[in-house]
C-alpha cells in the first residue's frame, strides 16, 4: 500500500538546467547529473519519512502495535519492542491518524513526516502526552483535552437531567445545549487558526453544515431551500483530493452519510451525487480508486429495487472508460457483459420490444399491443422448479389481478413449440402466451435472462415500474399507486 514518493517534477525546472558546457565531456556531465538526481531524491526521501520516539510511561508490556485506520476499516502498520517503556517508530506511510494498541493500551495520534517525540502514559495518554517537534499533535493535544473536559461536564449534566423536572430540566437542558455550542465554537476556533495543518482538516470532518434560516420564507419552502443548501454545501469544508483524509475514523461514515441520508434515494439522485464527489476527488488517484470500488460493490450488492442503475452509471463512466486502470482485460470482459443483461431493463426505462415472438396461433405479437393499465411480464421455463411456483401463486391470485387491471404477458424461454403448448394447455387461458421458436429474440439479454423467472412490473406506456419482487408486492405497489 505503501511507497516511495515520486520526486516532485518541479525539482527539475529551468533553475536546475546544469551548465553542461562546463564539463569536459558528456559522459563526466552525465555522472554530475545522475549525482545531482541521487541527492534530491535522498533529500526528499529523508523529508517524507516519519521517525517518532515514543515513551509510554508504566507500560509493562514488551511489544506495542501501531495501527492505522483506512476508511472503514482498522489495519496493522507495525509490531515494536518496547525496551524500559520506550519505542521509536520508523516508516514512510502517509500522514493521517494512527494509533498505539495493546490489550491494555488505546492511544491516537497524528502521523506526519519528520522527526518528533511522543511522551505520555497509561493513565492519562493526553492529559500527561508531552510533545517535541510536532505541530499536529499539539493541536490534536489540544482539542483532544478540550473535548474530554466538555464532555464529562456534559455527562454530569445528563446524569442531573433524569432526576430532575420542571424548571431545573429547562435550566439542565439550557445549560447541555450551551456545552454543545461550545464543543462546536472551539472545534472551529482550532480549525479556523490552524489551516495549514492536516490536524485541522481532520476536524473538518466532525462538523455539519448549518443552512441560512430563511426566515422571510413559508416553512414549506424554507424546508426544501434548507435541504437543497445542505446538499450542495455539504463537501465544502472537505479536501476530497487529499487521500490523507482517507486515515482518518470519519471520512468514510461522512461521504456515507451523504448518500444514505442527504440525497433522494433514486438512482438519478445518487448518480449525480456519485459524478460531483469524483468531480471533488479530481485527479487524486488514491482516493478515486477507493470510492469507486467502495460505491460499486454498495450499490452492485445492494437489496433495494433500482439500484443496479447506479452500478451501471459507476461502471459506464468510470470502469469502463478506461480511468480505473487497474483492472484486468478478464473483469473488464466480465463487467461488460453485466452491464449488456442489465443497462435495459432498468427501472424507469421504457420495456424494450421484444421481436419475433408469437401467440398460441403462432401470430407474432408485441408488448404494446396490450392495452391493459398494468402487465405483468412474466418470463419462465416450464420446467423450472421456482416458475412452477410462481405461476401457482399467479393462478391463485388470478381474480385479484384481474381487478387490478393488471395483465399477465407470460413469455416462455424454451424454442420447444409442442412442450410450450403442452405447459400453455393447463395454464389459465386469459393470460397471453408467447414463445421464441427461432431462439434469435433479444430478449434474453435485454430482460436479463439468465436465471428463471424474471418478472417485469409495466404500466399502460410500458414503462418498467418495478422487478423482482414477490407477487404479493407487485400488487401491494399497484394498490398503492391507485389509492386503494
């Protein structure tokens, strides 16, 4: 995960064109140039690297893990041995927030580069934490022992609030919302005089955006004016091209938030906003690499109806324009196919037409030829287990259906003629029957067909409403758009 930097190509401008002619050939300019390189680089090298002495004082163990955290997740960066409670860590990982971890020990800091010196102990890590060389850990000192003065005032106020009533819980309550203004006032005093540091766009993090009140406003529309605010604003005060960012414990659950809570949950929303967080990223490969697989496994996976148009937008403009370069000729063979079954039948797109497919009179016929408000395109194999089952419930839930308005397009997978109309002879005779004797219908891929049934939801213009769904729900959807 971990590399060397690439050195700077601005080392190399026209300040630092060598004066070749100085030289009595090319071969000794050469050897000058090639020594010039290898001290920036050792310059450079010695700059990125991050070297701390730590003292834990009344630690007895013999070892100490340093972690790091990386989105969501928590990750081994070194075991070290500890010799009469001290311990230097050396490493060329990226700044963000690390920490120290042991059975008996939890303590966070601040990862930068150069040289610095940690001090602390068991008891107390940031109330006794003595700092040498490290202006990040200062300020992480600082709002850390702000913090956990603020909230233990705040915990002893809650715990006064559950035994009190009338007017000294109003005066408790004032009193906590005060604390939590202060919280926020002083989190932004650090961020505010502090903007240079890595520390403070960390904190960044732990803020909300506050929309304008829009007093002069209905509370109609200053609701949809407040919302609309804080979803274009909500970024703001976050670097997204910094991958720094992505060590840290809040980066993760803050872009999440956005789109579990903040956008609509459609799929246009969520592709807009999925567009505008890579537009922030802009060219930072690291963090573009880690929320482009993060967002297409959470939406390729997800169980909610419609989502799958997401992972297509992810994998149209971005997998497979050849931006995520780090995938194989094989997934990429494999992602296409993917989006091939499933780009069509998505929800929201108009049914696509099925051609060359013919009734039990072996006529052809055409999806929008049915004037019903509703169809239920139902694709099957006769001799699938999970079909029999659903035509079943199908058949006993025929007069519902019929009220409903719903129609029943049942289309069966098999170029079989005499099986079909040997399975179509028992089944209920007002729905319509189609098959593709010449098997060269589009429809196994347009309707993604790979798996029987696939069950279709349209209504009267043939747009597809919904998919894969119990029957039960597929009725509970129509009874829910027509009010009943």
């Amino acid at each position: 995960m971990y590399g060397k930097r690439m050195i700077d190509c601005k080392f190399f401008n026209d300040q630092f064109v060598l004066p070749i002619y100085l030289w009595r050939s090319m071969k000794q300019a050469m050897k000058i140039f090639l020594s010039l390189v290898v001290t920036l680089l050792s310059v450079y090298e010695v700059r990125a690297q991050s070297v701390i002495d730590f003292q834990v004082n009344d630690y007895k163990d013999t070892i100490i893990y340093v972690g790091y955290h990386f989105g969501n997740q928590k990750y081994l960066l070194d075991t070290l041995a500890v010799e009469n409670e001290k311990f230097i860590l050396e490493t060329e990982a990226t700044e963000g927030v690390y920490f120290l971890y042991s059975p008996s020990f939890y303590f966070e800091f601040i990862l930068e580069s150069g040289e610095y010196r940690l001090e602390t102990s068991i008891k107390n890590p940031f109330g006794e934490l003595n700092i040498e060389g490290s202006e990040e850990n200062e300020l992480f000192k600082a709002f850390q022992v702000e913090m956990i003065g603020l909230q233990k005032e705040q915990r002893e106020l809650l715990a006064e609030l559950e035994q009190a009533s009338g007017v000294d819980s109003i005066t408790l309550q004032q009193q906590i919302s005060s604390l939590g203004l202060k919280m926020t006032d002083y989190r932004q005093e650090l961020i505010e005089e502090n903007q240079v540091l890595f520390t403070s766009e960390f904190l960044s993090l732990m803020g909300g955006v506050v929309p304008p009140s829009y007093d002069d406003l209905s509370d109609s529309i200053r609701r949809v004016k407040q919302y609309h605010y804080i979803k274009e604003h909500y970024f703001d005060d976050i670097d997204l091209s910094n991958s720094s960012l992505l060590r840290t414990p809040l980066l993760h659950s803050k872009v999440m938030e956005y789109f579990d809570r903040v956008l609509i949950q459609s799929p246009d929303s969520i592709n807009q906003g999925l567009d505008q967080l890579f537009d922030k990223i802009d060219s930072n490969e690291e963090m573009f690499r880690y929320w482009l697989v993060t967002m297409f496994k959470k939406y390729a996976e997800s169980k909610v109806m419609g989502m799958d148009a997401v992972m297509i937008h992810l994998a149209k403009s971005y997998y497979l324009t050849g931006r995520a370069d780090w995938i194989t000729e094989e997934y990429r063979t494999q992602l296409n196919e993917e989006v091939a079954y499933l780009q069509h039948s998505l929800i929201g797109k108009q049914a696509p037409p099925i051609e060359g497919i013919v009734d039990t009179l072996m006529q052809p016929i055409y999806l929008d030829q049915i004037p019903a408000p509703y169809t239920l395109l139902f694709i099957y194999d006769p001799d699938c287990g999970h079909c029999k089952k659903s035509i079943k419930k199908l058949e006993e839930m025929d007069a519902e259906l019929y009220e409903l308005g719903i129609q029943i397009f049942a289309l069966c997978t098999t170029t079989d003629v005499p099986r079909w109309k040997e399975f179509v002879a028992d089944a209920n005779p007002e729905w319509i029957h189609a098959i593709d004797p010449s098997g060269k219908s589009y429809f196994r891929v347009y309707y993604n067909v790979r798996s029987t049934p696939q069950v279709f939801l349209l209504d009267e213009s043939k747009t597809i409403l919904a998919k894969k769904l119990d029957i039960d729900q597929f009725i509970d959807l129509v009874r829910n758009r027509e009010g009943i």
